[in-house]
C-alpha cells in the first residue's frame, strides 16, 4: 500500500452566499421558467465531478485535491492527497454506502479509497503509461463497480471491482469490442458511463462518436452507430444520461466550435439501439453535462456547458436558456427542483422555479 499524506482543511473563507436570478424568455413554456443560483463555494479550482450522499456533496478536482461541502453545517471540508513531484487531477468519482473512490485521469492512473467513516485512504488501483486517461467511474452495487478510460491499443481501457473496490482488475482487449483509430473518451464531467441496474452505457467522441451497451455488468458488449458531430479530435459525445432502461439522451458537439448547435443532441427510446438528433440548429451548442430532471417521466432535462445552462420539458426536442453561466461543467439533481452544479473556482446550488 503507498503510503500517502492526507491534509484536512476547513475553508469557511471561500464560503459565500452571493444569489443570482435568470428568468427565461417565455413565461407561458410549461416546466421550469427561471432558476435561482447559490454560490456554496468559491475557491481556484476546477471541479468536473461530483456525487450527493445525502447531505454531502463530494466533489473531486484538479492540483490533488477532493472533499466535500455539507449543506448541513453550510462548510466546506477538503482533502489533498500530497506528492511533491505529481499534481493529481481527479475527474472520476463514485460511491459505495460505506467509501468514497476517486480516480487521476492521466499517467499515472492512481484510484484512492477513502473511508467515509474515518477518512482513511487507501491506493487500491495503479496503472501506469504514457497512454493512460481514464474518464469516468460508477458502481452498480456495493460491491461491483467499473471505470473506463481512453484506448492504448485498440480498444477501452476498462476496470472493474467485484469486492467493494478493493481490488480492480483490467479486461483483456480481446474480450471487448474493438475501438476505431481516433475514438476516445472525455472527462468532461464523469458521465461517460450510466448504470441502470445491470445495464450499462458508454459513450465515446473523436473520429468516432458511439455507445458501447452492456446487460450484464461489463462481461459482453454491443456497439451503436450515433448521428452526433464526429471525425475529429475534439468531437463527439461528451455526457450522457438515461431517464430509465429505454429512454437516453446524448449530447457533445465541436469542443473547438461551441457554438455549433446542430448534430449535438440525440434521443433514444429503445435503450440505445438506435439515436434521433433533436432541436437540430437550436438551442445549446458544446455542452459537458446532461441530466434528466428526476420524476418528470423523462421529458425534462438539464444541461450545462460553453453556452450556459438550458433546460427541456419536451425531451429535447427544444431548449430555453435559464442562465448565461459557462463556468459550470457538471450537474446533479438533489430532488425535482433543486440541483449541485461544479465547474471553473466553484459550486452553487440551482433553484429550478415554474
């Protein structure tokens, strides 16, 4: 075990409880017409994943560092994982009922267990190469999780753990499908992947842009074709969510062009068979994240990115603005109406209002 020092701070400096309010454009739309912002926290960081465990919010970021705000006591609490020769950027995060892991995007990948009893933190999983990106990390249980990652040899580096996160062991290429020459993942805001019980989601951008499917927890694997922006580097798929076992959303664009709002948003209804682009020339262009809105039956959406944050009540086949903010790059949903959005030197709370 590599034996690692872990600093505790409290930051109540950074705290603020600065609001701002953006209405939208026609107050007849149905759903959500304005959304109230609450700064939680302001600090220089780049936060591109997080997680809700009931009233903590854990973030993981950039230059070593992860923690927590508890929006109980109204505190930030964060943790660096101390290297004087590597700053560690964290961009994956997930959960278990009783740990915390986080995972460095690039060489070397180093995943960290961290104890949400005492704290601890454990090295569990170390891979090095030149190569080496890993983009995004979920559990489907307590004890099975996987994180995936960019190809080093033709196809995705993938993980996953049986124990709890324990141990993880890397599959064999030749028992995953076979990655197109340019095809990759983004850590744009740990949503590459989506667990719906024992179905899982994957999403890839560059010369290709598909979604890799698994039934059954990651041992066999299908491969869809998408109609979103692909070809070069920086396009492609950037987020994903699903609404149920049917109903999906995927959404990138032209990182290089983030204006560009059309081959940027599509919907499936059959669990990623197939894809249908929507609001084609409207609406957002480069977006991080999408979230569907919980309990709305799947026809309301959220998403942040280089145009702000818009919101759908159709299941995106239109969008309406609700704030100007390009700073956040990743969202999740407390309840129906209230939301934690991280991004460039902070974290708000979002107040969805009809």
């Amino acid at each position: 075990m590599r034996k690692i020092i872990l600093i505790v701070l409290v930051f109540n400096i950074f705290i603020s409880c600065k609001t701002s309010s953006y209405v939208g454009v026609n107050p007849n739309d149905r759903g959500f017409q304005s959304v109230q912002i609450d700064t939680l926290f302001q600090d220089k960081v780049s936060i591109r994943a997080i997680l809700i465990d009931a009233n903590k919010i854990w973030y993981a970021a950039d230059n070593s560092r992860f923690g927590f705000y508890d929006l109980e006591k109204n505190k930030k609490i964060e943790s660096h994982i101390g290297n004087d020769s590597l700053k560690f950027e964290f961009r994956s995060i997930a959960q278990t009922s009783s740990a915390i892991f986080i995972l460095n995007v690039s060489n070397p990948a180093l995943l960290y267990k961290i104890s949400k009893d005492d704290s601890e933190t454990k090295l569990v999983y170390q891979e090095n190469h030149e190569k080496v990106f890993y983009d995004s990390m979920q559990f489907w249980n307590d004890k099975e999780g996987i994180a995936i990652g960019d190809p080093i040899t033709n196809c995705l580096s993938i993980i996953t753990t049986s124990d709890g996160g324990n141990s993880w062991n890397k599959i064999p290429c030749d028992k995953l499908p076979k990655i197109i020459n340019g095809e990759a993942a983004f850590a744009a805001s740990n949503t590459n992947i989506v667990i719906k019980e024992n179905k899982t989601w994957i999403v890839t951008g560059g010369k290709k842009a598909r979604v890799f499917y698994s039934s059954d927890k990651g041992k066999t694997w299908e491969v869809q074709e998408t109609p979103i922006v692909q070809g070069k580097t920086m396009t492609g798929i950037f987020t994903a969510d699903f609404y149920d076992s049917k109903k999906g959303f995927i959404t990138g664009g032209n990182y290089e062009l983030p204006n560009q709002n059309f081959s940027n948003k599509a919907l499936t209804i059959n669990g990623g068979k197939t894809w249908e682009l929507q609001a084609e020339n409207q609406g957002f262009g480069y977006a991080s994240c999408v979230q569907y809105v919980p309990n709305s039956k799947g026809r309301e959406l959220v998403s942040v990115g280089a145009s702000g944050l818009y919101y759908s009540s159709d299941s995106g086949n239109s969008w309406k603005q609700l704030s100007t903010d390009s700073s956040l790059f990743t969202i999740r949903f407390l309840d129906r109406h209230t939301a934690i959005a991280a991004g460039k030197n902070k974290m708000v709370r979002l107040n969805f209002k009809k």
